[in-house]
C-alpha cells in the first residue's frame, strides 16, 4: 500500500481523532495538523501539532505532538511523527515532544473498569512507533493526580493516574 503526506485541516484532524483515537479527546487548539491517506486518498491517520501542554517547556521554540490516530494501517503513526518533525523543522522549531501512556497493570480507575479507554490505558503503548521515526526517550513521568481542584473545577481528560513517557525527536 502506498501511503502519503496530505494536508488536514483542524476541523477534519478533531473528526479523525474522536473516531479512531484510543482514549483522549480531541485537543482545543494547535499550529498545525497534518494528515497520511493512502493511494485511494482515504485519510488513514493524522497528527495534531501545538504549544507544550508543560508550561516549563513551552519556550517559543519547542512544540509538541498532542494526538495522533490512525485507523491502524501499518507504519502509518511512524510516518506521522517523522513529518510532524519535519514540518515543525521546516517552520523554525528546534524541538519536538510528544508523550505517550506507559504500560499499567491492573486497574487504572480503582476498580474492575470495563471502559475501552481504561483497557486501552492498561495495555499501554509501547512506543515502537516513535522508535522507526527516530525519537528518543528523555524522561519518564509518574503518573498525576488531574487539574481538579477545589477551587478550580476541571473536567477529565482521560490521563489521570496514568505514567507517561516523554520523547524527543532526533
């Protein structure tokens, strides 16, 4: 099969990842999206672009892949990682992040959950994706409680209480 870079807007990139991404939602915002779609120009995946979640890292010159989905077809999130980076080089960034959910075992929300999203979480990602493209482990992050606070109210986003791994692109 022969895959392809395309251009994806935000609208279209949010629409493929509340389909096909595995337990988040779609991110608020970003600086670019671009997209993988196959010789029949289906779009078969899409990466999602913006400022650093992490206010330390959020230096100007850094930026971090939020989300990426495919439908599943082979190499298609490698090939997604390698042109997010190339097209944030492109446009002047010197870095590129990305995290992703390291594996759990057991239960993630306490009990005997049966959500797709806590299944998936317990499987984790093993981070081979990002290896073909070439990134690198910096850190590994233990898990954080959420944003909600007594005096600031916050929705869930799916990451609580989960350990990440952060990665660089080389």
């Amino acid at each position: 099969m022969s895959l392809r870079i395309v251009p994806v807007s935000f609208r279209d990139a949010c629409g493929f990842v509340s389909m096909w991404h595995r337990h988040l939602q779609p991110p608020r915002g970003h600086k670019f999206s671009v997209g993988i779609a196959d010789s029949a120009d289906r779009l078969i995946g899409v990466a999602i672009v913006g400022r650093p979640v992490a206010r330390r890292l959020d230096d100007g010159m850094t930026l971090e892949v939020i989300r990426t989905a495919t439908d599943g077809t082979r190499n298609a999130n490698s090939m997604l990682y390698g042109t997010a980076w190339r097209a944030a080089k492109a446009l002047g960034y010197r870095r590129l992040i990305t995290y992703n959910h390291t594996r759990v075992s057991g239960p993630v929300c306490g009990g005997s959950c049966l959500h797709w999203s806590c299944r998936s979480i317990r499987a984790g990602e093993s981070g081979a994706s990002l290896r073909a493209a070439g990134w690198r482990v910096i850190a590994q992050r233990r898990p954080k409680p959420g944003w909600d606070r007594p005096s600031r109210p916050r929705a869930a986003n799916g990451s609580e209480g989960i350990p990440r791994t952060l990665w660089e692109a080389v």
